[in-house]
C-alpha cells in the first residue's frame, strides 16, 4: 500500500510506494486519457534520455487512475531559492541545460504541437475572442510551417526542474510534452520569464519579489541557452503564435488580455 502523498500537484498527489518508486495518482474526475497520455510521455522521455526518472507502469486506484516512476530526489529548483538563496544565480543555467538536452531529442510518437493548437482554435470557448476569420487564418498559418520531431516538454519552468544535493538536475511533470520546432518552447519561455502569472494565491509583496526573482533568472537562462543551441529571434516571433494560442488555453485570470493581445497581433502581422 502507499503511503500519505507528500506532494500535491494540480491534478492529483504524488505517493511513495513501499518498494520505493513513486505514484502520480490524478483526482478522480482526471480523464483516463490524459493520465495514459502523460504515462506514454514520461516513458519516451525517459527513453530517449531527457530524464533519469524510469516509468513504470499505470495504475488504477477507486476508479482513479496514475502511474509509478522513479523517485526524484531534491527540491524543486522553486524551493532551492529558499532552502540554498545562492542557487538563484545558477537556476537559470541549469534550466537551460536542461532545455537544450530535451531539444536535442527527437520523437514522432508524441503530439504534433501544430495541430494541437489548431484543436484548441477550433473547440477551446476560451478562443472565442477570434472571429471566425481569425481562426482559419490563424490555422492555415500554423499548419504551413513545416512538420518537426523535436522533443518539448512546454512546462519546463523551474518548478518542474529537481536540484539533489550534489547539484545534479532532473526534469520531472511531462504532462504537456510535445514535438515541433524548438521556437515554440523558446517563445513561451519568453512569457514565463516576463507576463506569466508567477503564483495566484500570492501576495503582492511576495509576487513584487518572485517578478525581480524571474528576472535574475531569466537573464542567464536565455543567454546560456543561445550559448549551448543558438537561434534566431525571427524564429521565435514566428512561432509565438503557437506558443501563446497554447497558454491561452490555460486561461489564467491574469494571463487572459495578454495572451488575447499578443495572438491578434500575431494574426494580423503574419496570418495573410
Ligand atoms: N518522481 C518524483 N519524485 C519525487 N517527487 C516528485 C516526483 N514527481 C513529482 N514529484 C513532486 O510532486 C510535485 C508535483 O508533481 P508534478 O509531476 O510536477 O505535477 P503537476 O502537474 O501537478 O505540476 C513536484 O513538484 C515534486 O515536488
Ligand atoms: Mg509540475
């Protein structure tokens, strides 16, 4: 039997299990797909490298359903901020190491990112700030840039990013993870280090602190990042589109106008 979870994610708790490993087990209403989806995921990941954490096997609980893995040691790069403040100043090179190790991996298997974004415009009611128009524009846009295999993970953010004691980094959350071209994953890293709602139930003192936080980290993740796998910021506005139509799925209170503003633009500059 498992213990007491000892994290609690979005949609569902992390358990130890007796024999060591660890079970995701999401809420009940979680859709059994999406928790075999994020299995699949996490176990290309793990084969091709990306990750250590080895995936086992799917599990149902109650009607409830998860998967075991590996457990992760350390603390999420969030909490290294607390537990060690120095560790601030190599975060963001640690997380472009870990970006550029994922784009370095390709994979047919997972979702093609394209088309995805082309569902959510076609059935998200959060989408309905488009006309039409807008929509078919945006679509034929999307779907003329060229087809890609390179491994996402599209949540690699600091929170998903496990620091052990000896410095050793590891991704975990492979929830979102996807294939396309590498832009995409570049552009919302650009919102996640500058609009991005950083966290809901925080106060304004301490969100005032996490922004000035964002940037110290920011500015040495990009830069490593163009270090170890340049690219073009062309590139990157080409692709935003992709990007934000992705967030704005999310539909965070505090991202919703920037996210809408950011896509019409994107529509009306590139989608002819
Ligand atoms: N394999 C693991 N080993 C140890 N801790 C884990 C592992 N997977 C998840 N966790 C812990 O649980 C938290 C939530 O898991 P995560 O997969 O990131 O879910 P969510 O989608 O809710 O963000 C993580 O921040 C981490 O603290
Ligand atoms: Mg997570």
């Amino acid at each position: 039997m498992e213990q007491e979870y000892f994290a609690r994610g979005r949609f569902g708790e992390i358990m130890r299990t007796e024999d060591g490993k660890v079970l995701k087990l999401f809420f009940p209403e979680y859709p059994r797909e999406k928790a075999e989806a994020e299995f699949r995921n996490a176990k290309y990941a793990y084969e091709l490298g990306c990750t250590p954490i080895k995936v086992y096997e799917m599990v149902e609980r109650d009607g409830r359903y998860g998967f075991t893995m590996d457990y992760c040691p350390g603390v999420s790069g969030n909490d290294m901020a607390f537990k060690k403040p120095a560790y601030i100043l190599r975060g963001g090179k640690d997380l472009a190491a870990q970006h550029a190790l994922v784009h370095s991996k390709k994979c047919h298997e997972l979702r093609d990112i394209r088309t995805y974004v082309c569902g959510v415009l076609d059935t998200c009611p959060h989408m309905d700030f488009l006309t039409e128009d807008e929509k078919e524009r945006a679509k034929r846009y999307i779907m003329s840039l060229p087809e890609e295999d390179t491994v996402l993970h599209l949540d690699l953010h600091t929170g998903n990013m496990m620091v052990d004691a000896d410095g050793t980094v590891r991704i975990i959350d492979w929830t979102e993870a996807s294939r396309g071209n590498r832009a995409v994953e570049i552009a919302l890293m650009r919102f996640f280090f500058t609009e991005a709602e950083l966290f809901a139930e925080a106060t304004p003192l301490q969100n005032w602190i996490y922004a000035r936080l964002r940037t110290v980290v920011g500015k040495p993740f990009f830069k490593e990042y163009r270090r170890l796998m340049p690219y073009s910021d062309e590139d990157v506005e080409k692709y935003s589109i992709i990007a934000y139509i992705y967030r704005r799925e999310w539909d965070l209170v505090t991202e919703r106008t920037k996210l809408s503003n950011h896509i019409k633009r994107c529509i009306e500059e590139r989608c002819r």
